[in-house]
C-alpha cells in the first residue's frame, strides 16, 4: 500500500443556498495520478481550494502526510509541499519566465532569502531543471505576458516543478493542448510521479483522463460519486449519463 | 544664484528619496498608496524634535525619523494592506486625511498650523554642515538597496505579489508580510527625507505634508517611470526645477506662475501618459501590454 500524501474528509462549503462541495473525501496516494472529473459546477475546483486554505471549511478536514492544514493559510499549505497550478494560470505577467520560476523556489518574504549562496545554487539549478523539463529555456528571457497559449501553460507547470512539491493540484493543465504539447505534458507527470509525487488532476477531456491517471474520482453536486481506476468509471453508463448531460430524473 | 542651485539640489535630493521609495513600494510591490507625505511629515516632525530638544546630530535625526515612520507604518499598514486594489487607495487617502488633521491639532509635539521654527542646523563633531551632502548620501544609500532588493529576490517576491498575489500565496509565499515589509522599508525611508527636510528649512509646518505632497510624490514617479531605478529621480528633478524654469521665464507675472505651472503638469501628464504610457525611463512596451 502506498503512502498517502494527502486525505481530505467530509469536506463542505456552501455559498448562501448552494451547496458546493458535500462532504468530498479524497486520498491521494504517492506516486499515483489522481483525476478528478465531473461536470461544471461539480466542485472540483471549490474542493482544491478547500484544501489549500484559499476558502474556508464550512465542515471537514483535512491532513497532509498527517498534519491537520485546516485553518492554515494558503502560503503555509504550500509550505507544507502542496504545489497548485490555476484554471486561469494566474502567471507573473510582466516578469521573465526565468523570474516567473526562479520565484516559486523562494518562498521567504524577508529582504534575503535564508541559506546564502549555497541555497541559491541550488534554487538556481532547480529552475534551470524546471526550464529544461517544461522545454521553456530558450524563452528564458521572455516576459510571461508575450508567451504563446501552450507556453504559458507550460510556465504554469514549471512554476509547480520548481516549487519542489510532493503534492501538485493542477486545475485543467491540458486543456486547450494540442496532441504533441499534451504528449510531453504526460511525460512530465510521469516523471514526477516516478519519483513519488502525488498528483491530482481537474480535467474534462476525458481522453487525456485515461490517458494519464491511475484513478479516477468522478464527483457531481458536490459529492464524490464513484472513485476507481479509469477503465470502470469510464465505462460506467450512468456516471456518463450524468457528465454528458443526461441527468436520471430524480424520483418526486 | 549659488544659493538658489544649492537649495535647489537639496530639495531634489529629498524630493528623490520620497520618489524612490513611494516607487518601490507602486513599481514593485503595486500598492498605490497616496499618504507617503503623511510618512514624510513623521520624519520630520520627529527629526526636528530631536534637533530642537536633544542635539542637532543628524545622524540621530535621521536614525529617530525612520525608526517613527516605519514603526507607525506598520501599525497602520496591517489592517490596510488586507485591502486591495483601488480599495486601499481610498483607505490610504483616509489616512493622509487624518494624518494631516493630526498635524494640524497636535500642538506640543508639531506646534500646530504654525509649525516647529528655529529648528538649529545639522552639526557633525560641533561642526555646522550643509543638508545636501548629507542629502545626497541618503538618496545614493537608498538607490543602491533599492537596486539590490530590486534584483534580488526580495524584488521577485514583491513582483510576483502585484502581478498575481494569489499564485504567490500558492507558492508559499506570506504576502501580507512582504508587502508590509516593503511599506515599511519605503515609509522610513520617507522618514529619513523629512529628517533632512527639516534640518535643511530649519522651519516646518502641515502645508509640506498634505494631499498636494502626497499627489506631487506620486506624480514624480509615473512621470519619471514606476518600477525603474532612475525614473522616480528624474521625475522629482523635472518637477522640482519645472518652477524655478518658470520664474525665468519673463513674459509670465509672478503672480501667475502658480497658475502657470499647474497647466502645464496637467498637459505634461496627460500627454507623457498618451506618448509615453510607462514614464519617461520606463520600458515604453509595459505600458501598452494588453494584459
């Protein structure tokens, strides 16, 4: 069995009547790609940023490597080793791509950054492996905003490459990717789970689903409705029924 | 006419650490404070009691005036900085507000609408000094640890902060200590130009440290170019040396200099802002991005 990184349970938010997410329990254990599916307006994105402390709890906890980080600010999460990449990347637009990735290795909000050369070694050599990894090192010198649409998804990973993370939440990576992009996309997460990082993953094009995760957790109305491997959710007629918009009338 | 340069360097020098730091904290971090004279005023007022009750040291004046400037601001920036955007602004315009009021009421520690007068001149080992050197040491200090912070990842830190605050906080970054960090770091630097403001007049009052100021500093700093190193300097130059320019010129009345000189900042903004979006030193793409 392998070590679970991250487990969240019961976790609830309401926003006024709606209520978001319904008591998601999830596990993400190391080394494993974790999809999470449903439809718009599921709660899959609520759910990330229920765990990383950028909305409050309205029940529910949650643990990394089996610290409570309910409560916790977001920077104090991401501090604990959990690495998050936005829907809408959310880049440091007017800086260079290298400054875009150098920032994620520095975390310290003081004038200078603990450690001394030595620790600025290394940050430097994480961000040139994250440049490389990403493909983005001739585009060092270019400014976040000028980058082409798959580039800058790709800054956006490599800001979670060089955040040196064991637990990445990724919200909609791939989308909009073309099929060569989405090939070394795959070859990243591989990469990082080989070496033991927990990944989850908000996708909706559910090939790229089968093609990269090892579970699947298929959530709707804010509950986790089915959790297993790719191959039976995907060929389950009545999860397929709901994603694809073919809602069962619920009984009157 | 030696004079006349003399003070007028002076007050540039001062006017160049005011813009540099009110730039460090707009070009980098992008808080748009518009109470840096309020910081401005404490460093004086502070500076100028040290020279009229303790000694006219103006090291210590100095020392005193940033240690009151960026102590106050940080009691005042942490419940200001939860506030973004266009909101702080606005609670930074209530603060000069009060600031400013303050000035005015307090009388024992600021002599109130008269002022502080017969502030004695900075004295070194009981040897009388002009204010610019010393000015000019300050502003030199200050523009050197601004480029340092600037390159280094302090500098990326406040960056990444005003281009994405919360994908800075994603990555561990606590920006509410950055950021107040950075305001404190500015706002005594602030300080430390009402110290020699003081020590060089020997004569302050609330006029040096309202809104007019505060609006002055801010437009220094777009008009020279926000998040450069040498725009806010070459805009407090442009903006200090804008009057004396005038009074030269014959065919306008003293009376109308005023007059004169608010015309042309207004058509000097409006035209840089439509000819040259970033200032004047500034990279003349970051102003016209789309994003």
């Amino acid at each position: 069995m392998t070590e679970v990184l991250l487990k969240s349970e019961n976790l609830a938010r309401a926003f006024g009547g709606v209520q978001a997410v319904a008591g998601v329990s999830l596990s993400l254990p190391a080394g494993q790609v974790t999809a999470l599916v449903g439809p718009n307006g599921a709660g899959k994105t609520t759910t990330f940023n229920l765990i990383t402390g950028n909305l409050r709890a309205d029940s529910g906890t949650a643990h990394v490597r089996g610290k409570p980080v309910m409560g916790l600010k977001p920077w104090q999460v991401a501090r604990l080793g959990v690495a998050r990449s936005f829907q809408d990347l959310r880049l440091f637009t007017h800086m260079t791509v290298r400054e875009n990735v150098l920032a994620a290795t520095e975390t310290a909000a003081w004038f200078w950054q603990p450690g001394g050369a030595r620790a600025r070694a290394t940050r430097e050599d994480r961000a040139v492996t994250a440049l490389e990894a990403t493909g983005l090192s001739a585009l060092a010198d270019a400014r976040a905003v000028d980058l082409a649409y798959a580039e800058r998804k790709f800054l956006s990973m490599a800001r979670v490459l060089a955040a040196d993370a064991d637990i990445w939440l990724l919200d909609e990576p791939a989308s909009g990717l073309d099929l060569s992009s989405r090939l070394r996309f795959g070859e990243l997460l591989r990469a990082a789970t080989a070496r033991g990082v927990a990944i989850c993953l908000i996708e909706h094009n559910l090939d790229v689903v089968a093609e990269l995760s090892d579970r699947i957790a298929f959530l709707d109305q804010g509950r986790v409705l089915a959790e297993g491997d790719p191959q039976s959710i995907l060929r389950d007629p009545a999860l397929a029924a709901i994603y694809f918009g073919d809602r069962p009338q619920e009984a009157a | 006419m030696t004079a006349f340069l003399l003070n007028l360097a002076t007050l540039a020098a001062i006017s160049g650490i005011l813009a540099s730091t009110l730039n460090f904290i707009v070009g980098y971090a992008g808080i748009f404070s518009v109470a840096h004279a309020v910081f401005f005023g404490l460093g004086a007022y502070g500076g100028a009691q040290v020279a009229l009750l303790l000694v006219p040291d103006p090291f210590l004046a100095c020392f005193v005036a940033a240690l009151i400037a960026g102590g106050l601001s940080l009691c005042l920036a942490l419940p200001a900085l939860r506030v973004r955007g266009e909101y702080f602004v606005a609670a930074s315009l209530g603060l000069q507000m009060v600031a400013a009021t303050l000035f005015a009421e307090l009388k024992p520690l600021t002599g109130g609408i008269g002022g502080l007068v017969g502030i004695p001149r900075p004295e070194i080992f009981g040897t009388v000094v002009p204010v610019l050197p010393l000015a000019l040491a300050a502003l030199a200090l200050i523009l050197f640890l601004t480029a340092r912070l600037q390159r280094g990842a302090f500098g990326r830190t406040l960056q990444s902060i005003r281009d994405a605050d919360s994908a800075a906080e994603a990555l561990g970054k606590n920006v509410n200590a950055a950021k107040t960090l950075a305001v404190a770091f500015a706002c005594a630097g602030a300080g430390v130009a009402g110290a020699l403001y003081a020590l060089h007049l020997s004569f302050i009052n609330v006029e040096s440290f309202t809104l007019d100021q505060s609006i002055q500093i801010m437009a220094m700093v777009i008009i020279g170019g926000t998040g450069t190193l040498w725009g806010p300097l070459v805009g407090a130059i442009m903006l200090l040396s804008l009057p004396a320019v005038l009074s030269f010129i014959p065919f306008i009345p003293p009376t109308e200099v005023g007059a004169v000189q608010q015309i042309i900042y207004g058509l000097a903004m409006t035209l840089l802002m439509i000819f040259r979006p970033a200032g004047l030193v500034g990279d003349q793409t970051k102003g016209r991005s789309t994003s």
